[in-house]
C-alpha cells in the first residue's frame, strides 16, 4: 500500500519491489491512491487543497482520516477475496491506518523511507513544535509502534525510528534497483536536440535530481561557476521539476553559469536510463535540511547499475551504497569546491571513471537488484509469519 502515485524515489521503491517479489513467485496487490475512484480522489483531494491554503501541511487532518476510510474499503476487498494476502505491508504512516484498521490478525508492515514530520517543515518552513508537525509527527508514533514489524531503507532511518519508542530489531534493507531497465549493456539514449547541440564536445555530468531542498541541486549550480572560472570543460545537465524551480534558476541567471548548466525539466521514465548511459558522471549532492537527509538514494543507484562513476556526499544512507574509492566517490554535504574538484578528478581521468563505473554495476548486479531486495523483504515477511505461528 502506498499513498504516493508521482515521480519519486518511494513510487520507484515500490513499483522495484512489485516487480521483484513478482519474479520471485509471489502474488502481489497494489493498494494505492489510483485505487479510488475519481469523485473519491476528488474529495478527498479537494478539501487537502483547500484547507492547506490556510496553513501548510494543515490540509493532512482532512486527507489522512478521508483516504483511510475510502482505502479501508480496497483493503476490505483484498481481505475477502478468493486469495487473501498473507501480508499487509503500508509504506509510509498514512497507508498503515486503513491497513491496521482491517487486518485483523494479518500482520502489517511499515518501511520507512523518510521522516515525514521533518520533510513537512523542509517544505514548508514550519517550526517542528507547529501544530501540523506534531500531526504529523503523531502518526509516525502510532504507525511505529503500532506495526507488527518496520523496516528502514538504511541505518539514519532506523535510529529515528527508535525516537518514536519502537523496540527491538529494525531490520534495515537499503534501496534497490531494476537491473532488467538499468545496465551497462543499455545503448546511450540521446537529449533533446538543443541539449545535445550544447553539450558537443564535453564530459555530461547528469543531475537526476527532483528540485527539492533536500536533494541539493543549488551546490551543483554553485560547483558549475568554480568549473566555469576554471574553464574545465563539462556540461552539467539537471534532469527533474520541484519546488525550487524557480529559486534554482534565479540562481543560475545571478552566476552566469547557463553555458555550464542546464535544466532539462522532468525526466521522462522510459528515457532517463539511457540518459545515465549518455552521461560521463553522475552527482548525488545531497544535503540536510530540517533534519532530512538522502535514504540509499535510488536515483544513485540507477546511475550505478549503468556503470556510471556516481559522485555522492557522506551523509544519510550514501555511504551505505557507496564505498569511497572503490564504486563511487563521496564528498563533504554543500560544498561546491569539493563538487567541482571530484568532477574535474574524474573528467581528467577517464580510466579512474571507468574503474568506478564498472564495480559500481557489479555491486548493484549482485547485491542491490529488484530481485535481491525482494528476496530480502520476502525473507522478513516469512520470518514474521512464523513467529506468529
């Protein structure tokens, strides 16, 4: 079950998982927000939208207990069917509700895959102590306790987890990727035309970055004018859409680096893997904001799993799909010099690039593919089953 149905790294997560517990042998449903109906999407949509109008985040107190009593009804179904599910598994607080509510005695699962009270003040600018954060905050406390087992995307996730009360095990199981779509053996997939026009004859570094604070898409910007000033010559290509869209590309225009970077927009899913392939590099130039950081990032690891050298900061669960020097490189967290100069590393050396690349993808072919990471969860949702025998 999922509440979320856009681009993003939870959707892929999930969609991975699908897919893998599929070529594993098991049955799977997905439950989420495209399971309703139009008039109840509406609705249900509709008065989030206003409400949030007054007050950020304040529109949740209408959404939560609206989509949990529509979602109840999906569940309610999948329960009563010819083939009940063994399993209940919600990933993320908001889905647990309707799942808790219906399960019975089917164990539910939660993953969590970011701290939602906090990435509501990231957006928002409210203070943690603010009345929508505590809601928030209120159902990461019941869904953490409450589940009969949670599983973090990495060891950050997990701690905070415990914040909430959770006791014993966290079993942490890091991101994984589809190794059928991403691969080295993919042929390059070219830009748009103007964007390949503009990058002729440079190293494309390739940003696959959504524009939110978190995901630090402004010390890229930054690390284009030290590699501008220094006439290295790159092209830096930003492939995602965000909030700070329009921020990022004020920031651009006041540094004068539009020969340098580029903002491409969204990047369609059925391109961006051969756009991992057209780039030399990959960044990751993550940094913490309200006390979010990156989980094991799944848009570095589909840049691994090309075979593509990633440049990734130490924080969060980076250093958990990254090992310095052997698939990757990482970097201090906003810090553009750092950026640049790891950029500028890897273009003067092609073979150092290529070393990298090439344990990246057999480290992701081996431990971090769809089917790995399914036969991991499937080991967890076993485990439960018998301990309630």
């Amino acid at each position: 079950m999922t509440e979320q149905i856009d681009v993003g790294g939870k959707r892929s997560h999930v969609e991975i998982l699908r897919d893998g517990l599929a070529a594993i042998g098991c049955a799977v449903e997905l439950i989420d927000w495209a399971s309703l109906s139009w008039p109840e999407r509406a609705f249900a949509a509709g008065g989030h939208r206003i409400l949030n109008r007054f007050s950020s985040g304040f529109g949740h107190r209408w959404l939560i207990p609206v989509s949990t009593f529509f979602l109840r009804s999906r569940v309610r179904r999948s329960l009563r069917g010819p083939r009940p599910p063994d399993v209940i598994h919600a990933q993320e607080p908001m889905t647990y509700f309707p799942a808790r509510a219906e399960a019975g005695t089917v164990p539910v699962v939660v993953t969590i895959h970011g701290p939602i009270s906090r990435e509501l003040s990231m957006v928002s600018g409210l203070a943690p102590g603010h009345a929508n954060v505590r809601y928030m905050r209120w159902m990461e406390t019941e869904a953490y306790r409450g589940a009969d087992l949670v599983i973090s995307v990495d060891r950050p996730h997990a701690d905070y987890v415990r914040e909430f009360g959770r006791t014993g095990e966290i079993p942490v199981i890091e991101n994984f990727v589809d190794t059928r779509r991403f691969h080295p053996g993919l042929a390059p997939g070219a830009f748009p035309p103007d964007v390949e026009a503009w990058t002729r004859g440079r190293k494309v570094v390739l940003v696959p970055r959504r524009l939110v604070p978190k995901n630090g898409v402004h010390v890229a910007v930054r690390a284009a004018r030290i590699l501008q000033d220094h006439g290295t010559p790159v092209a830096i290509v930003v492939a995602g859409e965000g909030m700070q869209r329009a921020e990022l590309l004020a920031l651009q225009k006041e540094l004068g680096v539009d020969k340098t970077l580029r903002f491409l927009g969204e990047a369609p899913q059925e391109r961006i893997a051969g756009w991992y392939r057209r780039a030399d590099i990959v960044i990751v130039p993550s940094v913490p904001s309200h006390g979010v950081e990156e989980a094991t990032s799944i848009a570095a690891l589909e840049g691994q799993a090309c075979g593509r050298p990633v440049i990734a900061t130490a924080i969060g669960g980076l250093p958990e799909i990254i090992t310095h020097e052997v698939d990757g490189l990482l970097i201090p967290a906003d810090d553009p010099a750092a950026l640049a100069g790891a950029i500028e590393r890897l273009a003067a050396d092609p073979a150092l690039a290529a070393r990298l690349g090439a344990a990246a993808a057999a480290r992701v072919e081996h431990e971090r593919s769809h089917v790995h990471g399914a036969e991991r969860y499937r080991a967890q949702y076993e485990a439960l089953l018998a301990s309630r025998r």
